[in-house]
C-alpha cells in the first residue's frame, strides 16, 4: 500500500515520508505537498528509492 505521511514535530518542524513506492516515484507523489510546505531544508532517501520500479510486459500474438 502506498502512503504519505506527513510528520509535524514540537517545533514546528515538518517531515514528509513515504512508503510503498518504488524509485523516484515518492518524489512525484509527494510534490504537491512539499511545494506547499515550503523549500525543503533536506533529503534522506530510503532503501524503496534505490528499488526498480517494476515495468509491466506486453506480450503480442504473432499470427
């Protein structure tokens, strides 16, 4: 299951997770969010950025 989780610390610090995603695509859905937070100040990637993201197959019928 793919989640953003949006932490928001004593201080006013906020943390924007997420779980579930293969490679870069937690940047692309977490986006929106950042870009309403405000610049971000730093960035720690998990091991789920450095996965690959799964390409489904096509298979075609040849006659």
């Amino acid at each position: 299951m793919k989640t953003i989780e949006i932490i928001v610390s004593p201080k006013d610090e906020t943390r924007v997770q997420t779980k579930g995603f293969a490679g870069s695509s937690c940047r692309d859905a977490s986006r929106f969010i950042e870009q309403a937070l405000g610049q971000r100040t730093a960035e720690q990637l998990t091991g789920e950025f450095h996965q690959v993201q799964p390409v489904q197959q096509i298979q075609q019928q040849r006659s």
